[in-house]
C-alpha cells in the first residue's frame, strides 16, 4: 500500500506533456589547417596570442611573370671613404639587379667634432699642460672613436687620465666656439657653453663612487644607522622649529560661523531667535590653533603638492564655518567666475585664492550684522508704540483682565460670605477693589418696645 492507494488515485499515471527545452545551437567551429587537432583543443577555440601564418601563403608561389633569382654582387658603402668593394647575396628580380646606396649606410652616425687652425690655436688654445701635437692626437682620436674617451685613453700615447682628456676637449671646443661666434649672445644656448665641463666635480664623483663600491657589509650597516639618526635628529629639529616660529595670522572672517550661522539674502532676523550679540562674532582660538598645526603638518612633510597644501589650508580656515556657509562662499566665487580650484596653483596664485576666501567670508560676517542691527532696530520700533498718546497701555489692560470680579453678598451672614471669599483666594492675589463694611448690606433690625 502506497499513498496513491490511500488517496483513492489511480496507479497509472497521467500523460503530462512535456515541452522540449530548446537548446542554443552550438557555432560550429572548422579547425584550420595547418593546425592538429590536439593542438587546436588545448587552445579551445580561442585565437592565439601570437598571429600565426596561413600554410598557404607559406607555400605560395610567386607570380609567373615574376623570375627572382639570388645572385653574388659586388657593393659599396657612402659610410666608407676607402672605396673599399665587397661582395654580398642580392635578391634579383627578372634579372635586374637593385641599384641605390648600402643599405645599412644610413646607420653610420658620426660626431662633428670642430677643428681649429694654427692661428687660432696660437690665439686661443695655448695651455702650458698640452702640446699642440697632443692636443692635435686627441681631437684625431675622438673624430676616430666618436668621442669614446674610455677608448681613447687607451690609445692615447701619454698617460693622461679621462678626466683630463675631456676636459681638454671640451674646454678647446667652447674656446673655439666663442671664438668665432659674432657676439657671446649667439652661441649663450650652445650645450658646450651653457653647461661647461667640470673636472673637479668629475674627479669627486668617481672617488665617492669607488669608495662606495668598495665598502663591506659592516660599514653599509654603519651607515645606515648614522643616516636614520640623522634623519631623526632633523625631523625632532624641523618640529621644535615649526613649534617655536608664530603663527600666521588669521583674520577675524573665519572664526565666527557656526553650523548654520550664516544668513542667506533672503533669510530674514526676528528678535526673537536673534540672541547673539555683535561681541559673540569674534575669532575663535581653535581656528587659529587648527591654522597652526596645518601648517605644522606641512612643514614636517618636506615635500607636498600645492593643491594639497591649499585644500589643507582652506579647511583650516573653514573648519568652524558650517556648511551653508561654504556653500555660499562657493556660491560667491562661481559667481565672480573665479575657480574653486586654481588652475596654476603656484604660490602667489594660491594665497591669492586663499585671501579672497576669507575676504568672502569677512563679507558674508558683515552682512549679517547688519541684518541683526536692522532686526533690533525694528524691535525697539515695535516697543515704542505702546507710550503713544490714544493707546491703552499693555500694563494697565493685563491688570484689567486679571482683576477678578467681586459680587455683591447680600444675604444674612455676609462676614462669613466675605470671609469664605478671601479664603477662597490665594495669598497674593486678593482683590484690588476695597471691601465693603461689615454692616453695610444688613437688612434693619425690627424695633422692640423696650428701644422706644
């Protein structure tokens, strides 16, 4: 027994159709040839890294009308001045041969190196240290080697360093240049004469550098710890100085906004949520003490962008503004169509940007004291129509409202009516008008025979 059985449903079940999902249709893929089909199922199907060759342009046949043969020619170079003729394969189309220069002549670059007469170098290039025929072997060297000193020092006949060849060299050039220039302006951007050869600082050079190549490791761990002491003395220096130089100083513009402390143009003052005097609008000395360690921070960084040390600086001035407030200040400088970042953020372009800041925001302080004098100005008007001649004053109408009405008590027993209505008031509040006698609203008493 199943639960079919216990249903009351029939065993056999009944025929429910069936849709046939249909499948997307695979892109067939043709291997190409020239390719095995291992080969081609590692890379499934994906187009290679490196461009591959069709086998068939590999085993294309040139044109029939096109005979190319490979033919052993004699050739020349314009890089030789020898005329010197070699021999080398050359690819010959219909039988002709290929005519024009070498073509790895155009890669024979050369250095011009100046020459100089006999005149000039009697005028000009007389040195105790150098004989002319030395000098004359040097400059024959360098137009030989393409200024190689390395070389040139080895095949130099004397013993003369490198340091002393290229300072011969180049200080004979610049003597010739300015020689024959017409006036000493002409030849000012020559790379020989802006940046002269300094054999001094050459010579220095390569001793630090061969004694900092022949150091051992003990002496490179040495001299790490001295450059991070050093680095630390400087930075413990940079800060007692940052601490010790004044501040700069911060005008009275950039203190005294709060969250929503800024009015708009078309915000409107009443007295009665006017209650900060114009003494409260006053620089606050957190502002000046953010200004200070902002520019402390700066100072310790050594280098920065100046687009960084400027956004660093204007919410140092804006950090006690609310947020309305440098919108509107935004607002200002969209509208006098300046930036709100500069374009060329040099220095003076950046305290310029900076000043008009907290110009705007000496603007925005100013016109909101002007509008709280209106506001109170307008509430000592308002306060002033009471005293007119004609008007009813406040002071006298509340008494009025607040006097309570007393009736008369005219019945038998009229102490204890008026006494049960003092007790009935409150200490303080007793009535302002007099009361009335005790006798005064008796009825008469009748008259007996013993009055008579």
């Amino acid at each position: 027994m199943d639960a079919k059985d216990i249903l009351g449903l029939p065993k056999t079940p009944l025929p429910i159709p069936q849709e046939k999902k249909s499948r997307p249709q695979k892109d067939s893929q043709r291997k190409p040839d020239g390719i095995s089909r291992e080969v081609y199922a590692l890379t499934g199907g994906v187009a290679p890294l490196m461009p591959s060759i069709d086998v068939s342009q590999l085993k294309r046949r040139p044109p029939s009308d096109e005979k190319i043969t490979w033919q052993w020619l004699p050739f020349t170079s314009s890089a030789r001045k020898d005329d010197l003729q070699l021999y080398h394969w050359v690819r010959v189309v219909n039988g002709v041969p290929p005519t024009g220069d070498y073509s790895f002549a155009k890669y024979n670059k050369s250095v011009d190196v100046i020459r100089y007469t006999d005149e000039e170098y009697e005028k000009y290039l007389t040195d105790p240290k150098w004989t002319k025929e030395e000098t004359d072997q040097l400059f024959d060297l360098c137009e030989r080697f393409d200024l190689r000193f390395i070389i040139i020092a080895d095949r130099f006949p004397t013993h003369r360093t490198v340091e002393e060849l290229k300072d011969r060299y180049y200080s004979v050039s610049r003597a010739i240049l300015v020689a024959r220039a017409p006036s000493p302006g002409e030849v000012a951007g020559h790379p020989l004469v802006k940046e002269p050869y300094n054999v001094t600082q050459e010579t220095e050079r390569k001793r630090a550098l061969s004694m900092v190549l022949s150091q051992t490791k003990h002496q490179e761990r040495k001299d790490a710890e001295v450059l991070a002491e050093a680095k630390r003395i400087d930075e413990s220096r940079m800060a007692a100085r940052a601490a010790e130089e004044p501040d700069l100083p911060v005008p009275s513009d950039v203190g005294p906004e709060s969250a929503e402390g800024a009015v708009g143009p078309g915000d409107t003052i009443s007295p009665a949520n006017v209650q900060a005097p114009a003494a409260a609008i006053a620089p606050s000395t957190s502002v000046i003490a953010d200004n200070a360690s902002t520019l402390a921070s700066l100072r310790m960084l050594r280098v920065y962008l100046r687009t960084y040390a400027l956004e660093q600086m204007v919410q140092a001035a804006s950090s006690s503004a609310g947020l309305r407030t440098i919108k509107r200040v935004e607002q200002t400088l969209q509208d006098l169509g300046v930036n709100l970042k500069p374009k060329v953020p040099t220095k003076a372009v950046c305290a310029e940007h900076l000043e008009l800041r907290k110009e705007i925001l000496t603007l925005l302080n100013l016109q909101k004291q002007l509008q709280y004098k209106e506001a109170e100005g307008s509430s000592f008007r308002d306060g002033s129509y009471g005293d007119m001649p004609g008007t009813a004053k406040r002071s006298q109408r509340a008494a009025d409202q607040d006097r309570t009405f007393v009736p008369d008590t005219i019945s038998f027993g009229g102490d204890r009516v008026v006494k049960r209505e003092q007790k009935r008031k409150g200490p303080g509040r007793t009535s302002e008008t007099p009361s009335s006698p005790a006798g005064a609203h008796k009825r008469p008493r009748k008259m007996k025979a013993s009055d008579l």
